[in-house]
C-alpha cells in the first residue's frame, strides 16, 4: 500500500463536494456545513475524504506519465475550486 505525505491544513474547513473553504462551514467540532452548497455531514468524515482527495492527486502527480494522468486517477485531474473568504467566488484552478 503507498503511503502520501498530505498537508492536511484547511481539510476540516474545505467542503468535500464543492470545494469552498471557510472556517464558517464548521458549525461545531463535530458538525460541518457548507456555507456554499449546504452539504452537511460529520466534520472528521469530511476532513477525511478531503485527505484522501489530497494524497490521491499527489500520488497521481509523482507517479503517473509525464504529460498526462495517470489511469490511477479516478477523476481524470478535474478542477480543484479555490477560493478565500467565504464571501468571495471561487475561481478553478488546474491540479499541476
């Protein structure tokens, strides 16, 4: 099993569905809530799959062919939404 260093600074306040990342969207230790899309769910699980989103696109950078994506990557290097305040739109940006 491959093991990824991931930064997980912001994992816990980044939505898992659409991507916005503001620390609003923790309603409580236990409770996150988008402030964008309303996606609710436990906050650890959240964090989690945003993790896991992390390591698999750097795995996929460092391992996959040189110009292209890796047939690892099961999203095929969509857009990651970036974006700052919770009251700023989000911008995509390529995952490099």
């Amino acid at each position: 099993m491959p093991f990824v260093k991931v930064n997980p600074a912001y994992t816990s306040q980044r939505c898992q569905k659409c991507g916005h990342t503001c620390k609003e969207n923790r309603e409580s230790q236990a409770t996150f809530s988008c402030k964008r899309c309303a996606w609710t769910g436990n906050a650890d699980y959240n964090a989690a799959v945003n993790i896991l989103e992390a390591a698999i696109e750097q795995w996929a950078r460092t391992h996959g062919p040189a110009g292209s994506k890796s047939e690892t990557d099961p999203r095929k290097g969509p857009a990651v939404l970036a974006g700052g305040a919770c009251d700023e739109p989000l911008t995509a940006r390529a995952v490099a």
